[in-house]
C-alpha cells in the first residue's frame, strides 16, 4: 500500500497589524490562499516579536505602524536578528516614502509590498519572502531604482564627522568642542552640508543623509 504525498508544507504566517479589523480580512484573505497557513496574530511590535521567537513562523506580515509602543521598523530589525533560523519579514504598509523603504530594507526585511496590491500578489510574495527572495511592489521597485541610480551628495570627512554629531542631536556649541574647531567654522559647515542635500533645517539633513546612507 502506498502513502500519499502530502506535499510541501504550507508557509506559516504571523500577521502584524494594530488594527482587528485589518487582521481579521488578512486572516480571511490568506486562508482562501492554498499553501499558507496563519498561525498568529499581533497587534503591537512586542507582541509580534515575543511570538516569533515563541512560533518561529515562515514568514512575519509586518505593518509599519503599530499605535503605541515599538513601530514596524524596529520590530522587523528584532525578529531578523534573533537566532537563526529567524523569520523572514514582509513588510505590508500604506506607506511608501523613501525613509520608509530604506529603514524597512536596513532592518532586515525581505520585501516591501502595499495594501493596495492585489491578493495574488500578495500571495506570490509571501512565497518569495519564505524561500528568501526579494519581494517588493512595482512603485516600490521603481524607488528604489530610482535611489540606486541617484548620485549621492559629495560630502567632505569634516562634513561627514559634522553630520554625525548632527544625529546625535548635539548643538553648534557642542559640535564644535567634539570636534575642536570654532562655531563660526561650525556655522560655516552646515551651510555646504544644506545646500549639498538640498535641506534648509537640521532635521531634514540627518533625514536625507539617512536616507543617501551617508550615515550609519
């Protein structure tokens, strides 16, 4: 007597959402998907990264985010960083700023897809994200080609050393005694540094440096 083949076992998913209604149509949508199985769902970052080391699913369906409490970014870089094998995280957003891919893809995660993708989409990326390969939406894609073909600003090393003190919220006052220079030369740095990333406040240089990966 020969015993049937059963097959490939399904993919096992955490669903991550802070909203119950959006959980509850994700957890519908992917039981009508053959070969996917939801095996949990959270509504916080902490919750969703107590589960995943608890479960160790295929594959993590992240928002990015997530209410009170840790968002979607920094509970994709927990969730990746645990002990292998760590899940593989796709990130499933409303959002598709530039910061919010390249910190979602810095942290770890395996794709990037958005809620208005349709369901045989998502499907197919949930099976990408498992084995490993690279899913991302075609507005995302084009983003991100459009960030690797973009030439970066060229910032000297003491604008580098400058933007640095930058995202460590110091002042011209406390820059320029970590650095042992004036706070007219200070003054004078920040200036180039604006005008090379085409920012006129702090804020928006740490952010454009970040998103340029001229910081780490």
């Amino acid at each position: 007597m020969t015993t049937a083949n059963p097959g490939p076992a399904p993919v096992r998913i955490l669903l991550c959402d802070d909203h119950a209604v959006v959980r509850a149509g994700l957890r519908a949508l992917l039981g009508s998907a053959p070969g996917i199985e939801v095996v949990a769902e959270a509504g916080a970052g902490e919750e969703a990264i107590a589960l995943a080391e608890r479960l160790r699913p295929d594959v993590v369906l992240m928002d990015l985010q997530l209410g009170s409490g840790i968002n979607g970014i920094e509970a994709t870089r927990r969730i990746t960083a645990g002990g292998p094998p760590a899940p593989h995280v796709l990130v499933l957003t409303t959002y598709d700023t530039d910061a919010d891919i390249t910190r979602a893809i810095e942290a770890g995660a395996t794709g990037y897809l958005l809620k208005a993708e349709r369901p045989e989409e998502l499907f197919s990326a949930i099976h990408d994200a498992a084995e490993g390969r690279t899913a991302l939406s075609p507005p995302v894609a084009g983003r991100v080609m459009a960030q690797l073909r973009r030439p970066r600003p060229a910032l000297t090393d003491r604008e580098l050393d400058i933007l640095e003190q930058l995202a460590r919220g110091l002042g011209n006052r406390e820059i320029a005694r970590a650095l042992f220079i004036s706070e007219a030369t200070v003054k004078t740095h920040l200036g180039r540094i604006y005008d090379k990333l085409g920012v006129d406040t702090r804020a928006g240089a740490v952010a454009v440096a970040k998103e340029q990966r001229l910081l780490p």
